[in-house]
C-alpha cells in the first residue's frame, strides 16, 4: 500500500474525476489508516512504499502490477499521468527480490487482472488492452479470460468484480466464486461469468456505484464500501463477514479499497 501523502485530482482520466473537486486529504490519511488497521486486525500483512511527489494516484497501488506465484507482472499505464508508477513499484519489487517483468502492453495490474481461482479474469475495453491478457498468460503460465467493459464509469475490471475466494467453509482454489455487476460487460462476457461462476453473487448498480465491488476479500472476511449495503447483506446471508471501511475521498478519484490494495501472492 502506499500512504497518500500527495493524493488529489490534478488531472481527469476517468468519468469519476473532477479537477474542480476539491479532496480532504486529513480525512483520506484518516481513511486509508483505517484500511490498514483493518487489514492488520484480521491477521494481514501490510507493507508500504514511499510516495512519489508529483504522482498523485501512486496511492492506488493495485494498479502497479499483478503478483502470483512470487513473480511480478509490471505494468504499462494507458495514461502519461501515471506511467512513472510503474517504475517506482518495479524498484520496490525489485528490492524486495522479486522477479519483475513489465508489460509491453499497456496493463493497468491488478485493476485489470483479477486472479480467481483456476483463471485470471482480464478486463479490456478502457485501459488494459487484450495483448496484455496472452503476455500474462505466459507469464504465469495460468488461463486468462477475457472480459470485455463497456460502461466507462466501470473502467476497470476491479470496479465491476472482485473474487470472493475460497467458500467460507474452507474450500479449495478451484472453489472460488465472485461478486460482479453484469451491465458493466458485453453481452458475451456476462455469459462467459454466468457459465464460469452461477453462484455469482450480483450486484445492483447502487451498489457498484458505490465502489462496492472495488472490494477486497480473503475468503472469509471482505473489507468493503459500507454504502453498499444490498452487497453487505447478501455477503452475510452466503457465509462472509463483510468488514465496512469507508474510502469517500478516494471515489473522489474513481478509486477505493481494492484499487488502494496491491495483494502479494
């Protein structure tokens, strides 16, 4: 994770930004110490990096790569706002003795690339493109399933889905499920996550407008947007324990908990 020290909206490169939308940024540090402290509470492992001046979404650290099997996929930003990222994490990793290959294409990390179970789920329509879904693929050696967006206001695939993990019971990879808003995707990939996953937990757009699927779950407890309150309680009914953190100031930027959180595999 990295602190959002220099966090604002300087620059609009989605429909969620406003550059006349003044950000709070005592309230943001307060936010994001709360989605620390609550990744620590329940048993997680934060490590941080330092932030950048002059990389004001630096903060949204799950953009920087996707990470698996110790090995890092770096990634190629669609927008020159933020392609310095890249190689302020890549050093990061680097340091940290991890094998690092940046994309040739433009990937957006873990935005784009959601690892679920036996697959890879890669969205493609805004910022991630397709090239980058076959590079990871042989990257990790794993099957990468493309998933086309097609709402800007969902521009990331980690917007519109998120993995849920293994069932709450305890069981394998391969027993994963998700939670997703089907509206954000084409008709062939709502079909392609209807026939993947049809115990899919689905999201009313209340709740995903209210970054409710920008969620972060460890197979039992998923830290999520308290205003998404539909998805909170069909979380509850199936097993999960939703634990609410509110990241406001960060929509402010088309981000929030997920986008704020780079997961180490």
């Amino acid at each position: 994770m990295c602190e959002p020290r220099h966090f604002e909206v300087r620059y609009a490169i989605n429909p969620w930004m406003d550059t006349g939308t003044p950000v709070d940024l005592p309230l943001a540090r307060d936010q994001w110490l709360t989605l620390v402290e609550a990744y620590r509470a329940h048993g997680h492992t934060v490590e941080t990096i330092a932030p950048v001046a002059g990389l004001p979404d630096m903060v949204f650290a799950a953009n920087a790569a996707l990470v698996m099997d110790g090995k890092v996929f770096g990634s190629s930003f669609h927008a020159p706002e933020r392609r310095p990222e890249a190689a302020a994490y890549a050093q990061w990793f680097k340091e940290a003795g991890y094998e690092v290959r940046p994309s040739r294409s433009v990937c957006e990390g873990e935005g784009d690339l959601v690892p679920a179970g036996r697959y890879v789920l890669a969205g493609t329509g805004f910022r991630t493109h397709s090239s980058a879904h076959r590079e990871a693929q042989e990257f990790f050696g794993r099957p990468v399933i493309g998933l086309d967006l097609v709402d800007p206001r969902f521009y990331h695939l980690d917007t519109a889905l998120f993995h849920l993990g293994g069932e709450p019971d305890g069981g394998g990879a391969d027993a994963g499920n998700i939670a997703y808003y089907p509206a954000a995707f084409s008709p062939g990939s709502r079909e392609v996550l209807r026939r993947l996953y049809p115990d899919a937990v689905i999201a009313t757009e209340e709740d995903a407008l209210a970054f409710g699927l920008n969620s972060v779950s460890d197979g039992l407890h998923v830290f999520v947007a308290p205003q998404a309150r539909g998805l909170i309680d069909e979380l509850a009914r199936r097993g999960h324990v939703p634990v609410p953190v509110d990241l406001s100031e960060f929509r402010k930027a088309g981000g929030g908990i997920k986008c704020c959180t780079q997961e180490i595999r």
